[in-house]
C-alpha cells in the first residue's frame, strides 16, 4: 500500500523508535493562524482605542433605554397616588407588567397570587401597614416591619414599577381562597 | 518493547565501545498506573453522585459533607489532580526515561513524589468534605496543603525529572519532552502565585489579593490549569504513546516547533476570558479574548499532528482499542479548542457564561481529552508494564464504546440545558419584561436534561469499571517475577559538531532576506533540543513575560479598582458569616456578579462595581449559577426568609434544588474565633479601627439584633443542637451567614456616614434614589 505518507522526507530524528516527517505547515492552518492574529488586532483597535459608544456600558445604556421605550414611553412617569394606582388596576396590559415584577420578585414571601407564605397574604381584607391603596406603593417603595419588608426603591429600575406593582397588588384583594390566614386589621375597600 | 535497545541514529555517539548499561524503572510507572484508574472511578463516582443531588437535592440527607457545595470541589479536584495527575505522571514517567535513554535520576526521589501526591488527595478528600477551603475553584485546598504541593511538584518532581535530563543519553529533547518541560514549570509558577495566603490558623487562610485583583489572578490560575496540567502533558503523553501504537512517524516536526511555541506563549495570556462583563476593566478581558482566539490554531497543530500521524495507519484503529481511545480523545481535544476561542469571544460568552454550556465545554476536554487519552494510555501501558498480554482486547473494546457512547449522553443535553436557560435568562416578553422572572423556572426547565446527564456518567463511569476489571485480569496474568530489560546506550559525548546551517534557498535576494530564510528553516531550534537549561529558560521567560503584561497593569493602576467612599469592611459577624459561605462552597452555584447586560440587571439589580469588591478575600464571583445570583441578596429578603430558607428551601419553592442548610441552625458559632478572623482582615489593611478591640462583642451584638428580628416575625426564639443542648438563636451560624448575606450589595447605596452605623445595627435600606 503506497499512500502519500510514505513518499515525505523522514528526518534522521529516533527518539525511542519514534520518528519525524519533514512535512511543512498545513497552508490553511498558517492562514487561519496568522487570520486570527489580525482579527484580533483590528478587535482590539475597534473596541479599545476610547472611540465613544463602544464599550459595554455604552452598549448597556443603549438596550435600557430601548427596553423603556417599548415599556413607558406612553405612559410618561406615573406618580404613585390613589387615582393612577386604581386607574392601573382596571388595565390588563399594565396589570400584566405589575405581575410579572411581582412574580419575579414578591412571590418568594408572598406566595403565588399572593397567598401569603413568609410574608402575609395579599388577597384578604386584613393589612398591616396599609390603610389605603396608595399605602401600598409606599410600602413596596420603603419597606416596611424594620426590613421585613424590604426596600424596593433601589432595586427597581423605573418608578413606574412600583406603581404598576402596587395596581398588581391591589388587584390581588378578594382574588384569594385559602392561603396563609388573616394578619392586621380589615380595612375599608380600595375605592 | 523491542526497539527499546536499538541503537539511536542520533550522530555524536562515536564511543560506541563505551556503552552505559541501565534498566528503566518500571515500577513507579506501575504506581502511578493504579492510581490513575483508582481516582478515575473515585472521581467519576463523586460526579454521578453530585450529578444526582441536582435531580434530587434531599439524596445528602442534610448532611453537611454530602452537600453539593462541598463535594463538587472533590470532584473536580479528584478529576484534575488525582486522575489526570497521575496520568500524566504515568506518561511522563515512562516515556521520559525512554526518550531520554536514562533512568529516573533518583528512585527515592520518584516513590517521594509518588507517596507525598496520593497524601495530597487523601488530604483534600478529608478536608474538602469538612468544609476547609480556599473558596477559589480548583485551587480550594487550604495552606498546609498547598505547602505539600509546591514541596512534591517541584522538589520532587521537578528535581527529578530535571536531573534525569541532566544524566541523559540522548542529544535531542523529543517535543514530549518539551511539554512536560512546560507543565512542571508553568504549573509550579502557577501553584505559588495564586495561592499566596495569609494563614488565620493551621487550616484557615485568606488571600494577599482581594476583589478584582483575587479574581484576575484566580482565572490567570484557573485558565492555565487547564493549558499546562490538562493540556500539555496530555500532549506529551500524545506524542509518545500515539506514534507508538499506530508505529508510525510523527506527521510535521516543523508544526510541533510551531505549535508547542505558540501555545505556550499564548495561553497564559488567556485566563481573563473567564470575566467578561465582570467588574474586571474591560481591557484585561479583550486580551484574554484576544489571545484565546488566537490559540486556536495553536492548538489545533496539536490536533493535526496526532490524526496526521495515523495516516496509513487507519486500519489499526478499527482493531486496536488504544487507537480507538487516541483517536476519540485526539478529536475532543480539537472539538474543546475550536470551542474554547468560541466561548471566549464576548458576544458568546455574554450567553454562555453562568450556565450548564460551560460544563458541557469542560467535560468534552475532561472525558473527552483527558478522560479518553489516559484509558488508551493505561490499555497501551498494561501488557508491557505487566509482561503478559492484555486480559480481553473485547472488553477494551467495550469500554470504549459504553464510554463514547456516556461522553454523547453527557455533553449534548448539558450543552441544550445551557443554550436553554441562557436563553431564558435573558428572554423578554412583548411589553419588554423578562419572561421568565422566577429564577426556578429556569432551573425546572433543565431538570430532563440534568437526568440525561446523569445516565451518560454513569455509562462513562461504567466504562471505567470495566478497566478496572481488566487491567486487574491483566495483572493478575503477570509474570512471578517482572524481567528487567537491560538497556545499553553511549553517554552522551562531552564534543558535539551540531550539522552545518543550511543553505539559503534563493540566492538572488538581499542578505538579510537570506539570513531571515536560514532562520525559518529551524536549525536554531534543532540547537535548543540539546539544551534542556536554555530550554527551559525560554519556557519561562515565554510564560512570564505573558503573566507580567496582564498582572503589572492590574496591580498598578488604580483606576482599574475605582472605590467608593461608602463601601465599608465587613462586620465582625458578617466576616463569620462569609467564612461559613466559602466553607459551604456557596460560590459552586451562586455568582455574587452582576453583569451589565439589562436582562440581567432587571432580574438582580444594578450591575457590580469594582469598588465594591475592595474587602473581598477570597473574590467569590463565582462561574456557575445553578441558583440565582446573590451579589445584590442584602436586604432583598426578610431575616426571617432567609432563615425559613436555610432551613428548608423547599418550604419557599418546591421546586428550588438547593440543600437543606438546616445544620446551620444546629451548629454553634464560635465567637472567639472571631477576632482572629478580623486582624488577619486588618492585616491586609481593612480599616477596623477601634472594632479590633471589640469585634466579639460587635459580633455577638449584631447577632442579637438579628436574632431578635426573626423572632418577631414569628420565627424560634431558640433551637436544639444535635446533642440536645438548647441554645438561643443568636448563638448559631445560621446568624452569622444571614447577617452576610443581608449585607451583600448594599453597600452602594448606602451614605457614608449611615455606613459606620451599619457596622453595629446591621443593614438597613439604602437612602439613595434609583438611578
């Protein structure tokens, strides 16, 4: 059997009956070593000579604010009072988004729909720093119980969060059955 | 072997009347032998059960030494240096003393190294299991142990090897032996710098870097762990035991020059690619992107002169189950390192890092490469080590298909349970919130694919079952006593004429373009093979010229580490409370880093900072979430959450595959070990001030306020230890660990001075605005 192998130059390397061929560099592989070294050359010229807008902050900064766009830009900045807090409540497209906060972020102590786990149930008539609708938004925004509560002011990153979440919440009330029972006094309906 | 004694075509051994005669030493090969397949099954069986706990977090039974954090560090150290170490000290020492026609320099010398190695996996399978760890991956045994290390690698072994050089018979260094070169070297510079350690006791110690500066040097370790212990020796071992198999010659010794060059000098640059879009400066991570992407061809070279070399030879391969193991490994190792660049380029990574594709990328290298090349290595070692013929060629055969077949079953749903839950992660809805906001979600999604996972180890490790049965069948077939070769060779002569340079091949170009084209035709080269000493000297000067360039700029310029006024050292009892985190091997599946990429900041808050890391030793960043990210965890739950939690996190989600950490609240704190802890911090500079002299007091105070709060939110005023003793809730580490874990990430929003206050009462919402 005569294959290419055996017509290359053996060098007069023996190291333990191990022996060399002469064969040069694969073409291609020199071609895609030596097109890896200017890729990365032009990469580094690209994105590290402080041209503006290239760096990963800029690119952060860029996709917030499109992602704000597409949620707030109608709504402009919602301020946290009583009107916009039961006007959201009747909304089911920003109803949705309160949800979705609250289930990344509440269901941990409130339990699904609010049912109440380590933290009180949300879908009864008994709160314990609520009095009324706008309360609600306070407590998300400062906490409440010496941080049983926690703080949410810095961990959202747009106001209109805390009020959408806060329409969420308030649209919990009498959407329960079961959960964890009543803590606090009852207060009067939100309207 | 029958060519063992033939005569070396090598010129310069004209005194062909004065012949050394010498035999190999065969037996620490034989050492070293079972000890690859025993830690192989040890590390293969801790992976299957790890692998388990995923599935079925409750199967530790809240034992703390079961737990997944403490026995996934046992794992992957069992993988690395127990199995793949002493694989590769195997092959080292079997084919050294061949290619260099000498004995070991000394046989003292090689049971010391041999001995003092498996000490070192005892020690790390006592202490990791009990929680002592350096909380840096693969680099998590504890100080003494580490001693041992340095001491065995380069006293032992280093010297050894070197001296053996020193004695040898041959002119030239074979390119195996260059790789092995590189790895007692690079690993030994590697070894000291990332573990230099301020001891708080004899089996605690913290790190002389912190925060970014930890990290960096961490991954510039971990990175080139993987290039000089799981990478060049296994590509020495290659170029031994892979032309002796398919006995054929070596494809290009030219592409080996290049090859071995390129990728010593190149990888060492490549560690930062592990923290992209971390708090690390951007520059660092675009070199070590950079640099990776580079090493491809590098190490492809490594690639094609191995499946080059079995030209001709290919029907070898579809009877010899080594070639088969060769083959398999040899095609890992290129598919790792065509994936490897993939996964470090930033768009990439920005997907990849954090999830299950970073696993499935490892084990390809690690079953796939490592894994495979030492089988074909042990089945190729047996019959010769052992005078007698292999056991059965059919059940070889068998392992190796049950192993390629577990290998498949392995990486393929763990690289689809990445793709998926990066995807997730970063998925969001049509009104632009993140789709799936509950992190266990993303977990629950992945479960079948954990489960596929599980079966592919288990046939992998049935596989190696299978050696062990074998390769004891083998040996038990061996001879009364082992025949001793004698091997006769020259010394080498003290005159050596190197062959005269050869010629420029134009002659109608400018000398210099003459010179240049002498120079590509690699003589030189052939001058350095018969100089271990310069040899080596460029080896090192390759690696740590490379390290400087990235270390010296990390190191000195301040603006890489901006701080920030507000950030604060860590409480007396929040320090405890951390030691308990890293001792826990929280870091395993926890990252405390978040990225600035928006899904993410959506879901964990405002991305870290580097001022922000300025006390932390170790860095804990960590490099997998299988749980949610935790660098912003302060504050963002309850005491009484974090409590309920700990002890049983099903009892929040039943779908959390978190352990029981219920031993926690069962285990005393020892406060007196506290103060200690805070002038080791003080030490290394943290500003304590006047709670050096309280910090016990300080701890048990803040403790108290902790401790207070969970109760009147309903939680047990005391709890039973195991021996029945009752103790109040304040005096347990549970405590301790929420106290640090309230404290994660607030730090930046807090004011100046409401950060002093801090230190007593413990955290508190921050006053500052969103941003």
């Amino acid at each position: 059997m005569t294959t290419k192998a055996e017509q290359d130059i053996l060098l007069d390397h023996n190291y333990d009956g191990i022996q060399e061929y002469d064969n040069p560099l694969p073409g291609w592989w020199s071609g895609l070593f030596v097109g890896s070294i200017v890729f990365s050359i032009l990469y580094l010229l690209y994105h590290h000579t402080g041209v503006e807008g290239r760096s990963i902050y800029d690119e952060y900064d860029r996709e917030a604010a499109e992602v704000f766009e597409k949620r707030f830009a109608e709504l402009g900045e919602l301020t946290p009072d009583k009107q916009t807090i039961l006007k959201y409540m009747e909304d089911p497209k920003w109803l949705a988004v309160g949800a979705s906060i609250f289930k990344a972020n509440c269901v941990s102590c409130h339990g699904d729909g609010g049912l109440g786990n380590v933290g009180p149930n949300l879908t009864d008539d008994a709160w314990i720093n609520v009095q009324s609708v706008e309360d609600i938004a306070k407590v998300i925004t400062n906490g409440a119980a010496g941080g049983a509560m926690p703080a949410w002011k810095n961990r959202l990153s747009h106001p209109n969060q805390i009020v959408l979440t806060a329409a969420y919440v308030a649209s919990l009330r009498g959407k329960g059955g079961g959960g964890k029972a009543p803590q606090g006094r009852t207060i009067p309906p939100w309207k | 072997m029958n060519d063992d004694s033939s005569p070396s075509h090598t010129q310069g051994h004209e005194n062909a009347e004065s012949l050394d005669r010498f035999s190999y030493d065969d037996g620490i090969v034989r050492l070293f032998f079972w000890a690859t397949l025993v830690w192989a099954i040890v590390a293969f069986t801790v992976g299957v059960f790890i692998a388990l706990l995923l599935v079925l977090p409750d199967l530790s039974g809240g034992l703390p030494y079961l737990a997944f954090g403490r026995l996934r560090p046992l794992h992957t150290n069992a993988a690395i240096f127990a199995f793949a170490g002493n694989a590769l000290f195997a092959a080292t020492y079997y084919s050294t003393q061949r290619l260099v026609k000498a004995r070991m320099w000394s046989d003292a010398l090689s049971r010391l190294h041999f001995w003092g190695w498996q000490l070192i996996i005892v020690a790390a399978a006592l202490t990791l299991p009990l929680g002592i760890t350096q909380g840096k991956e693969y680099a998590e045994l504890e100080w003494p142990i580490d001693i041992a290390i340095a001491v065995v690698w380069v006293g032992f072994f280093g010297v050894n090897f070197f001296m053996t050089l020193k004695h040898r018979r041959e002119r030239h260094l074979y390119v195996a032996i260059w790789f092995y070169i590189a790895t007692i070297i690079t690993v030994a510079v590697l070894h000291v710098f990332n573990n230099l350690v301020l001891p708080v006791d004899a089996l605690k110690s913290i790190p002389i870097y912190a925060g970014v500066q930890d990290a960096f040097m961490q991954w510039w370790y971990g990175h080139n762990a993987v290039a000089f212990f799981l990478t060049t020796p296994f590509l020495g071992l290659m170029y031994y035991f892979l032309p002796k198999a398919a006995e054929r010659p070596v494809f290009s010794y030219k592409l080996s020059i290049l090859h071995f060059w390129s990728l010593v000098f190149i990888y060492i640059w490549a560690g930062p690619h592990h923290l992209h879009y971390t708090a690390l400066p951007q520059w660092a991570s675009a070199l070590g992107m950079v640099f990776s992407v580079m090493l491809w061809m590098p190490s492809w070279g490594g690639m094609i002169n191995g499946l080059l070399t079995l030209r001709g030879a290919w029907h070898k391969v579809a009877e010899d189950p080594v070639l088969k193991f060769f083959v398999t490994g040899v095609t890992f190792y290129g598919m790792s390192t065509f994936e490897g660049p993939m996964l470090s380029v930033r768009a990439v990574n920005a997907l990849s890092h954090y999830t299950d594709w970073t696993i499935a990328h490892v084990h390809s290298g690690a079953l796939g490469w490592n894994g495979m090349m030492s089988f074909g290595m042990l089945y190729f070692l047996a019959p010769r080590l052992f005078q007698t013929k292999l056991w059965s060629k059919k059940l070889a055969t068998w392992h190796f298909w049950i192993a390629t077949v577990g290998l498949v079953l392995y990486i393929v749903p763990i690289y689809v349970a990445g793709l998926t839950q990066g995807l997730m992660w970063r998925a969001f809805d049509d009104m632009g919130n993140l789709a799936y906001p509950n992190f266990v979600e993303t977990v629950e999604a992945i479960k079948p694919m954990w489960w596929v996972r599980v079966l592919g180890g288990t046939l992998y490790l049935t596989g190696g079952v299978l050696a062990l049965v074998n390769l004891v069948k083998t040996w038990q077939g061996r001879p009364k006593t082992y025949e001793v070769p004698v091997v006769s060779a020259p010394p080498l002569a003290r005159e050596y004429r190197d062959p005269p340079p050869p010629a420029p091949r134009a002659e109608a170009v400018p000398e210099f373009a003459k010179r240049f084209d002498v120079w590509l035709q690699l003589a030189w080269h052939r001058i350095w093979e018969r100089k271990p000493l310069r040899f080596s000297l460029w080896v090192t000067a390759a690696v740590v010229t490379a390290s400087l360039f990235e270390i010296i700029p990390t190191f000195l310029i301040r603006s890489n580490v901006p701080t920030i006024a507000s950030v604060r050292p860590y409480t007396p009892l929040e320090l405890a409370g951390r030691d308990i985190y890293v001792a826990e091997g929280c870091y395993n599946c926890h990252s405390q880093m978040i990225r600035p990429i928006f899904s993410e900041t959506e879901r964990y808050g405002e991305y870290s900072k580097p001022g922000e890391f300025v006390y932390d030793r170790p860095f804990q960043w960590g490099s997998r979430r299988i749980g949610p990210d935790l660098a912003r965890e302060g504050g963002k739950q309850s005491n009484l959450w974090q409590y309920v939690h700990l002890v049983n996190p099903r009892d929040i989600d039943e779908n959390s595959v978190m352990p029981s950490y219920a031993f926690l609240t069962r285990e005393r704190l020892d406060f007196r070990q506290i103060p200690p802890r805070v002038a080791a911090a003080a030490a290394l500079g943290a500003p304590y001030g006047e709670a050096l002299d309280h910090a016990e007091a300080m701890a048990r105070a803040q403790a108290k306020t902790i401790a207070d709060s969970i109760v009147a939110q309903g939680g047990p005023a005391s709890v039973a230890l195991d021996n029945g003793e009752t103790i109040p809730l304040e005096e347990t580490k549970a405590i301790a660990l929420i106290a640090y874990l309230q404290r994660l990430g607030t730090d930046l929003y807090a004011q100046p001075a409401e950060a002093s206050a801090q230190r007593s009462a413990g955290p508190t919402a921050g006053k500052k605005a969103a941003p």
